[in-house]
C-alpha cells in the first residue's frame, strides 16, 4: 500500500500545497481529481508529477495505492478554468504511453471536508484467517455508531503466511464529536441497561484480538508511557496463589467455586496457614514466565517505557521475582502476613488487612509519581474483571488502550507487541536482540522469521473506489461474502481515504471453492448498488508481479532488508521543484515508493515521508549522494535512512548551543558587552583559518575577559538570548515523549544552565571561567575544557547513565568541534553547519527552524501537537494538586 496519511486542512481556497514557491493570485481556480490504476512500476508519479509542474498547478493532495503490484492512484489539483483541458490532454497522453487508464471529475470545493480530530486507531491481530465477515461484521458495529474506516493498513510483513505469527490489520476510524472509545470496547447502553454489541465481542467471536486507541499519528507507545501488567495468567501462564498451593502440596480444587472472586482467594490465602517462608521460597527457582514476558519487557524497556504489576491475586514474593527477573520499575501487591518465618492465612496488613484499593486510584498514582498522561497508561490483562459495568467504561475513558490477555486462551505475550502497534518486521528484529537463552524458537533462514503455506485457491484482485467516504461501506462491499465464514479469505485488504471526501479499496480475495466467478458477480453487483466503482485488476497484478514478485521471501525482502526511509523538508513549502526532482532522481535509480505520509499541517505542505524499496542492485550509499545532490539544487532538505527498528528506539538527545539551540555566539556576545569585540573576532578568525587550535583560540579569547565582574557580565548576556525558531518546540515534544536531553557546549556555563532551565533540559556541559574571591574573571578557565573529543565522550557518559545504547542516542550540532559527537551518534544531524560537518555528517538541516529535526524521528506535527498538548494538561493537573 502506498498511501499518504493527510493532515487534512479546513478549505482548499487556502491549501498551496506543492507548488513552484508562489502564492495563488486572485485568480478564480477550480479542482480536478485525476485517478489512474494499471500495473506498477518505477517512475509513475515522476512522469505525471513533470506535466503538472509544467501547467503550474498546485497539487492539494495525492495518494498511491498498491494492490499485489497493481496500482491505483489520484491526484487533486488545483487549476486554472482555461489550463483544464490542456493538463488533463496530457496527462491521458501520459497514461497510455505508460499502459495505465485514467478518469477525471470535477468536485465543487464544498465537498471537501474540514479536519477531522477525533480519529481512533484499531489494531485488529489473529492467527486465523482474515474473511470477510470478520471485516463486514467490524464495520457494522462501528457504522451502527456513528463511526467510519477511513485508513486500512494491511503490510506484507503482517501476514501469517509471510511472517508466520499473525495476521494483523491497522485502522483509522473518524468518530463523532463526543464519542467515547467506551462505547467501541463495550458497545453503546440501552435502556434495559445493557448494551448493543461491542467491538471486542465481534473480534471474539472471529478468534482475533482488538487493541482500540485515540489516534495521535503515531503507531505505537511512546517512551513517556505506563505500562501495567497483571501477574496471574499475564506475565505467570497461571494463578500464582494455585501455583503457591501446589507448591507446598495442597491442592487448590479444594476451594469453593461457588463464592465472589474474593471470597475465593481469601479461603486460598487461609489454605496456606502453616506453611514457610522458607518452602514458598523454593518454589520461585522453578517459576516459569508466560512465553514471550522477556521479549515484551526488554522491547518496551528499551524504548524507555517505564512498567508495573498490579494485582490483588498474587504474592509479593512472585511480585518480586518478576520485578527482578523482567526488569520492571514498580510492584503494587497484596502480601501474606508472615509470622516467625510461618504464614498465617490472612493478609498483611493488620487492621487494614481487609482494604481492598481501587485500581483506577492506584493508576493514577503512578502516573501523576512519573508525570505521565493517563492515556499514556497501557494496562495488559483483564483490569476489567469484576467492574460494574459504569466503571468499567469509566475505566476505559480514563486511562490508554487496554490490551485483553490471558495466557489460558492466547498462550504467548508477544501478541502485545502486535496490539500496540509493532510490526512482524520489528518483533523479528527485537527477537534477535534477545540472549540466546531467551530467544524463542522460531522458523526461516536468511534473515526470515519463516513461513507457512498459503491455503490453496482462487485469487480474486479488485478496486473499489468512490467519490465520498461514508460510513459502511466496508460492510456494503462484503455483505454477499459474510455468510461464507469458511472456504474464502481476504490475502490482503488496504484502504485509503482522499481530498476530497473519496476513497480507495483493494482486496485481494482467496476463494477456497469450485466457483469464484459466481462471488465475483455478487460483489460487482453489491458494488454498483451502492454507488461503488469496482474493477477486476488481476491481470495487472499478473504484470506487475514479472517486475516485483510476490513469494513471501520477496515480501520479507519488500518490507524489511531494503525498505528505507526518506524525509523531505522545505521551508515555508515543498515545491514542485523540489518535488519532482525526488521523484526523478528516485525513479532514474529504480526506486519504488511504497508509502507517502503528510508531516506538516496547516496550509503549506513542508514536510513529507516516503517509505521506498531499493532494487538488490543498488548501493544505499549511492543513492544517497544523489539525494544530497538533489536536496541542494533545489535549497530543500532530504534525509535518507533504513526503516528499522532502531528508529523507535531513541532516547537521548545531545544539543550543541551556540548557533544551534541559540542563535548567538556566547563568546562575541560576552566580548561585545565586555568592549573586546574586535580583538575576539581575530582570535577567531585566526582559529578559522587554521593558525590556532581548538584550545589556544580559547585560552586567547578567555584572557580577554579578565577584570569584569562575571556575574553582571553573564547577566547581561543572558537577558538577551536568542532561542532557534522551533527549539522550544522540539525540546517540549522530546520531553513530553520520555527523551532525556543535554546541552553540551565550548560556550561557558552559565549560560548553558540557563538554557537549560528554559529548555526543560537535563543535563547541561560547558565551560567554567575562574572567577576570584571578589567574583571578576581572572581570564582563565578552570576545570576540564569541553573539547570535540570530550563531547564525543560526555555523549557516550549521559548514554551509560540513562542505560542506553549509543545507538539510541541523537545529536545536534552546527560547527567542526561537533563532528566526533555527531558522527558516534545513532543519528547525527548538522543543523545550519559549516560547509565541512555537512561534508562529513549523513543528515543535514538547512531549513532554520530546529523543531524539523521532529521529522527526522518520524513524528509529524500532528502528533507533535498532540503530545505537548498533552504534557501541559499533565503539568496543569500536577501543579493544581500541589496548590
């Protein structure tokens, strides 16, 4: 699927989206939607892109969708009456020199919806097989709420028959204002005081599994998350009081069946009367975890999340040993009283023995204790067991996706990963991280996590598109396939919603009958009925898979070892100029682009995402020297990197300060307030131009200084500081996102702190100026001097502290003493540099607005707003509870 997840805008009068630099005149412009399909191949967008530009049109929105190599796309531009006729000439001329049909119509400016901001994200996984009527079934419930798939994403490395753990689609649904995700989870109430069918229970009865969350244009957790276990069939396969009675050989059947959950575990608490510490203990060396508990806690550990127990049912000591065992941050457990090295039967605790505290209270607790969000809080388990249904909903709306497990039923914990939004691409590569004793055993050579094969069967591959998104269609299109729950299943089904109001529908249907042709007239005929355009495009799926083949070892290959990354930036627009010179550049190298995602929102488009595949036959490297070529010619930005799990797993970010959180030069403005202004510069230049070392040049300048009072001097330095536009920005949504960040500088330290307090950040290195008993400069420094290769070493310090690895580390920087930082760095980024750490750096900024560097990690403005919208509520909550 190539699809561009848009932020979408209010008004396409006011959307200059990819132009050549200028504004729209006055002049009255009208829309033209141009759809196309065919067989897939390198250069498409290229070709049409260069007509385009040519008629000096302004594209409002595009998207690509891919279907088993068939391809369908559209463009929305926006044009000059009198230019119409002529683009739209050449652009069918275009399409039939390159084997590819296309439409065109002309929707009034009025359909184009507003941007919508209550949107749901819903992670559907299963080790069974996709059919139709679990989707028809999902959408009816979330249509009969009001709801609407808009996005369904369905990659090749999420398939069983190519990854061979799971199947898993990802949607995004538009909600209506005031909806609660409640409602999804446990359906709508009614009058009787029950409810209408649920989400989960339609899932359940086609043995998946749901994950529901507010969307915030990021797939998975953040570092800045909760994440809170249960301890009985979660991170144990069992009861751990059951497993603590038959340890000291008593056997837990003996308990009444009959009585409340609590009643239960009291009587279970009482059978252990008698018993020791010292026998309880010896159990624990015998315990074993849930399949997958280290493979799930070390992946979210190593994004920094921070993780908990809560139970009611289980014992300290269990508590503990998984504590230590997983690596988890907090324990919330009851406890057995314990008499003389003998347990009691009751719980600890004395005349509070019997309190029993709410989950919600506790939840909150943690939260508020590490600063983090409540829908940053992930619970795993079943917290909702035994709630009222009230609370349970209250329960639902309060905090972040609940994930529903129980190892009696789902038997392996790395389904969480799945649920939250990791990839078959990322849990192999998180496997592999793994000891080798913890290692789970899984099939496939050569850098595949294995395959299974595919049932055998008819393939059928159709488009489905519309001119207006509404709500069922998914449940429209497969409403003659629902009552076929055996004997047919969807291989692959994606969908994409575009500007303005239309949507794209691939599936590729595996008909496990004698008689496919008769289910293939059902569904053109549902179709039409429905105002449904519908078009059989297996033969160009056929072609295409000459170019691109579609054995589940080119798949892996497809979505994993050659899938890369490139961002491009421009400032305060991407052109069409710079665009089109990607796309060339990219299709002269046989480069496909699987997936376009919008960064930016609001009127311009300055940021955009493409995920590409590289052909065997071509040199990372190569390509991305072209890039950097092409980025330069046209004055843009492009970054180019492999899409790997790495990406998601940064946590620290080292700043460089002058000219790169500030604007200013410490040093000159220190000398300018000091009268030394010209005699500094010299030193300076002299240093430039290679006549002094990085220390003499300092050691010179500081001398300068000698005689004035330090504190007045930094105070008027300071009073007039220049923050980079964007570097608040930045430094609030790495914050809000669980990075730790730190200013190392060769400017002096006072000023670094009070960058420091303004950023939010960390840690803060720089130089320190002796200063006498009467508090005036002496003109020397005292102390270590923050050299290039004392950054490069801090930088690996600050990575030790926080425990990660060097590779999880970002630095910025604009000037030589920078470059060993930035090149040990796992993603090194010279920001408005010198023309020689652009030589030796791989990413370049040049756009002067700091918070593009959010780019560059994969979060677009969307989620960046979302998520320091976030950290304020938290901080407003916090500061209200402190009054």
């Amino acid at each position: 699927l190539i699809v561009l997840q848009r932020e979408q805008i209010g008004g396409v009068t006011k959307a200059m989206a990819l132009t050549n630099g200028h504004k729209h005149d006055e002049q009255q412009h009208g829309l033209v939607v141009m759809r196309g399909w065919g067989s897939d191949k390198p250069g498409i967008s290229d070709a049409f892109l260069k007509i385009v530009r040519q008629h000096q049109c302004h594209v409002l929105d595009m998207g690509q969708f891919l279907l088993e190599g068939s391809l369908m796309f559209n463009f929305v531009l926006d044009v000059l009456p009198e230019t119409s006729a002529a683009l739209m000439n050449n652009l069918s001329r275009c399409a039939n020199e390159l084997n590819l049909q296309v439409d065109f119509h002309f929707p009034e400016r009025e359909e184009v919806e507003a941007q919508c901001k209550v949107v749901a994200g819903i992670t559907i996984v299963t080790r069974e097989l996709i059919t139709p009527a679990l989707l028809h079934d999902v959408d009816e419930v979330l249509s009969h709420q009001g709801c609407m798939i808009t996005d369904i994403e369905h990659r090749s490395d999420n398939k069983r028959e190519n990854a061979c753990e799971y199947n898993k689609l990802q949607m995004l649904v538009q909600c209506p204002p005031g909806f609660r995700l409640s409602t999804m989870t446990c359906g709508t109430p009614t009058e009787a005081k029950g409810s209408t069918k649920s989400l989960q229970a339609v899932c359940w009865e086609h043995e998946a599994e749901v994950t529901i969350r507010w969307w915030d244009a990021m797939n998975r957790p953040n570092g800045k998350s909760l994440v809170v276990f249960g301890l009985s069939h979660v991170l144990y396969p069992f009861d751990c009081l059951d497993e603590a009675l038959r340890g000291v050989g008593v056997d837990p059947s003996s308990v009444d069946s009959m009585g409340t959950m609590s009643e239960q575990q009291a009587q279970k608490v009482a059978l252990l009367k008698g018993k020791t510490v010292e026998e309880m203990s010896s159990i624990i060396g015998r315990l074993q975890f849930t399949p997958g508990a280290h493979l799930v806690c070390s992946a979210l550990k190593r994004m920094g999340c921070r993780m908990a127990v809560l139970t009611n049912t289980g014992l300290q000591i269990m508590a503990d040993h998984a504590k230590r065992e997983l690596g988890l941050d907090f324990i919330l457990c009851r406890d057995l009283e314990v008499v003389d090295g003998v347990y009691t039967g009751n719980y600890a605790g004395g005349e509070l023995s019997d309190i029993r505290f709410r989950k919600t209270d506790l939840l909150k607790l943690m939260a508020d204790r590490e600063g983090i969000s409540c829908r940053n809080v992930v619970t795993i388990g079943e917290p909702l067991l035994g709630l009222k249904a009230a609370n349970a909903r209250s329960f639902l709306d309060s905090f972040g996706p609940n994930v529903w497990f129980n190892s009696d039923k789902l038997k392996d914990l790395s389904i969480l990963l799945y649920l939250l939004g990791f990839n078959g691409s990322d849990v192999h590569a998180l496997s592999s991280l793994q000891k080798p004793s913890l290692k789970r055993k899984r099939s496939g050579e050569n850098g595949s996590i294995g395959t299974v094969t595919a049932p055998p069967g008819k393939n059928i591959l159709l488009h489905v598109s519309a001119r207006v998104c509404t709500a069922g269609q998914i449940k429209k299109v497969l409403g003659p396939l629902k009552a076929a729950k055996s004997g047919m299943e969807l291989a692959t089904f994606k969908m994409c919603r575009l500007q303005p109001g239309g949507i794209c529908l691939g599936l590729n249907l595996r008909v496990h009958q004698d008689s496919p042709e008769q289910i293939l007239k059902d569904l053109l005929l549902a179709s039409s009925r429905h105002g449904l355009e519908i078009k059989d495009v297996g033969e160009q799926a056929s072609e295409a898979s000459k170019i691109f083949p579609r054995t589940p070892s080119a798949c892996w290959e497809h979505y994993y070892l050659n899938r890369y990354l490139i961002t491009m930036v421009q400032q305060p627009q991407i052109s069409a100029a710079a665009l089109s010179t990607l796309f060339g550049t990219l299709a002269e190298n046989g480069v496909n682009i699987l997936r376009i995602d919008r960064l930016s929102i609001g009127s311009f488009l300055s940021g955009m995402q493409f995920v590409v595949h590289l052909p065997s036959t071509l040199e990372p490297d190569t390509l991305s020297q072209k890039l950097a070529a092409a980025a330069k010619q046209q004055g843009s930005d492009i970054a180019f990197q492999q899409d790997e799990l790495e990406r998601w797993m940064r946590r620290l970010v080292v700043f460089d300060m002058d000219s790169t959180l500030i604007q200013q030069e410490v040093i000159d403005e220190l000398a300018k307030h000091a009268g030394v202004e010209s005699q500094v510069k010299a030193i300076t230049e002299a240093a430039m131009r290679g006549e002094l070392n990085f220390f003499e040049s300092l050691k010179s300048r500081v001398a300068l200084l000698k005689g004035h009072n330090a504190e007045e001097l930094f105070s008027r330095v300071k009073a007039k500081l220049i923050y980079t536009p964007g570097a608040k920005k930045l430094c609030d949504t790495l914050k809000s996102m669980g990075f730790k960040m730190a200013v190392i500088s060769g400017g002096f330290l006072p000023v670094a702190r009070e960058v420091q307090r303004h950023l939010g950040l960390d840690y803060a290195f720089a130089n320190t100026l002796e200063v006498d008993e009467a508090g005036v400069l002496t003109g020397s420094t005292s102390g270590p001097v923050v050299t290039p290769e004392r950054k490069r070493a801090l930088l690996a310090t600050i990575a030790n502290v926080e425990g990660c690895e060097i590779k999880q580390t970002i630095a910025v920087g604009d000037g030589a003493n920078d470059i060993p930082m930035l090149n040990t760095a796992g993603l090194g980024i010279a920001f408005c540099a010198k023309p020689k750490v652009q030589e030796v750096t791989d990413f370049r900024i040049n756009q002067k607005d700091l918070s593009t560097v959010l780019f560059l990690i994969g979060v677009s403005e969307r989620a960046a707003q979302g998520l320091t919208e976030e950290a304020k509520a938290v901080s407003n909550t916090a500061d209200t509870a402190g009054k």
